[in-house]
C-alpha cells in the first residue's frame, strides 16, 4: 500500500475536518408529568402535550369548569439536525390524564407536531448574540368538538460571555397561537416574555435558567365557565449532560407556570440516537 506524504495528510487531514458531517437523526424522548390547578389552561413555555389532552377529555364528560387535574404525557419527535444551525423535527405525543374524582384516562396518541429550530445569527465572538428560532405546528388528535391547532414560536437570543461560549445570557419571547375547531369556543393568545442564564461545566452538566412574564387571553370553551384572562410570572430550570460536541444525553426540567395558582411541569428528556456526530 502506498503511504502517503506528510503533505498529502495534512491535506487529506484538512479535506475530512473541511467535509460537511452527515444530518445526525435522533428521537428526541420527553416524559412529562403535570399538575395543573382547577379552572386554568397550562400552557407555559410550550404547548403541552397534557393540554391538548385535557380538551380532549372534556369533549366526553363536560363539566361547568375546569377540575384541577394531572397528567402523564410522551412525546416522540423524529428530529433531523440537518447541520449545526437546523433542526427539523416531527412526531406524536401520547398521554394518560386524570381530572377531578375521575380515573386515569387510557394512554392513547393525542397529537401530532411538525417544526424547525434555525439559528439565524451566530454570534461567534462577537457583539450580537445568536438569534435561535423555534416554530412548531401541533395538531390535537382525534378531531372532536375541542380538537385544536396550535402554532408556537419562539425567539430566543443567547449572549456568550466566553470564547468556549459555555456561560452566558439569556433572553427571548414566546407566542402561542390556538386556533379551536368549535364555533362557540375560543382560545385566545399566550405570550411569554423571559430573560435567563446558562452555565456548562468541564464535565459537561450544563444547567439553564429562565424567569419571566406570562400572558394568556383566556378561553371560552363551549359549556364551561370562561377561563379568566392573566398576566403571572413563570419559572424554568433545566439541567443537562452534553457530549463533547454538545449533543444532549439527559435532560431534566422543571417548570412552575402561575395560571394564576401555580402549574408543574417536570418533563425527563432522553434522547435516542439513530446516527450520531
């Protein structure tokens, strides 16, 4: 075998650090467990699988308001990081809900979801931040008198404050849009507005923190009593363990959503690599 040339591999060396690496192809696993007070909608920093589940729900035992309830929720999105800057992602959810005296409902797919996360700006040492943008079109399953479709966007920008960018700045705004399939009903927008940290260390744990500000403008959902509209803080905390090339292995996180009695959410991520960077 003929052996290359200390120039030509330090040229071939270059040709493969200079090849585009191939789209790595995950299913990104969320196991989310919620706990939402009477009388509200948890929509927080996403559309919740639970919510989606709970409309649902309430198409078979209406009831004159909303009972507090709970609720175990799977997501599984195919998700497609087409290089380093976008993501493409789409998959179902499947959930198990429990609201007032009544027993767990039966695990069934109550959802599906399609979207894209593309960092339109990067940063890369300078004064701008990285601009990141998220949209995600849900759809409820199956079609009923509540069935609803969701649109959610956010714009968040992410300030590093080193060159290895593994602490920084946070900030960003949400918009959830619900559009119901009921003449009589109506969801009206949810904003969220937050600013926020990151911290990663050399071992790779990286912990997020988001706080901020959010308001919904209420509901009118056939029968039931209106939903009130209202403006509370919200809380977001996540820890992750990221690889060398800042893929997430495990991710937990737990969010508080005043509505205006607080909602929990604690969601565990655990992603399940098809082909890997």
């Amino acid at each position: 075998m003929l052996a290359l040339a200390p120039a030509d591999a330090r040229a071939a060396d270059e040709d493969e650090d200079t090849k585009p690496s191939p789209p790595q192809v995950y299913l990104d696993l969320r196991t989310s467990y919620s706990r939402v007070p009477a009388g509200a909608l948890s929509i927080g920093f996403s559309t919740p699988s639970s919510m989606l589940a709970r409309l649902s729900e309430l198409t078979l035992r209406p009831t004159p308001s909303l009972p507090a309830s709970q609720g175990v929720a799977w997501d599984v999105p195919l998700t497609v990081d087409v290089n380093d800057q976008v993501s493409l992602y789409g998959g179902f959810s499947a959930t198990t809900s429990q609201a007032g005296d009544s027993a767990w409902t039966p695990v069934a797919i109550t959802s599906w979801n399609v979207g894209v996360q593309a960092e339109i700006y990067q940063q890369n040492g300078g004064p701008i931040p990285t601009l990141t943008l998220q949209t995600t079109l849900t759809r409820a399953l199956p079609s009923g008198p509540l069935a609803t479709t969701s649109l959610n966007n956010v714009l968040e920008a992410s300030y590093a404050l080193n060159a290895d960018e593994t602490r920084g700045l946070l900030a960003g705004m949400q918009s959830t849009l619900t559009a119901i399939d009921a003449d009589r009903a109506e969801i009206r927008p949810n904003w969220v507005g937050y600013v926020g940290g990151f911290y990663q260390w050399d071992n790779n744990w990286k912990v997020t923190g988001r706080v901020g500000v959010q308001s919904f403008g209420g509901a009118q959902l056939l029968n039931l009593a209106p939903l009130a509209a209202f403006t509370e803080p919200i809380v977001r905390f996540d820890l992750d363990k990221m690889d060398d090339n800042d893929n997430r292995l495990f991710g937990l996180t737990a969010q508080i959503a005043w509505t205006p009695k607080p909602a929990y959410q604690l969601t565990l991520r655990t992603p399940l690599f098809l082909t890997k960077n």
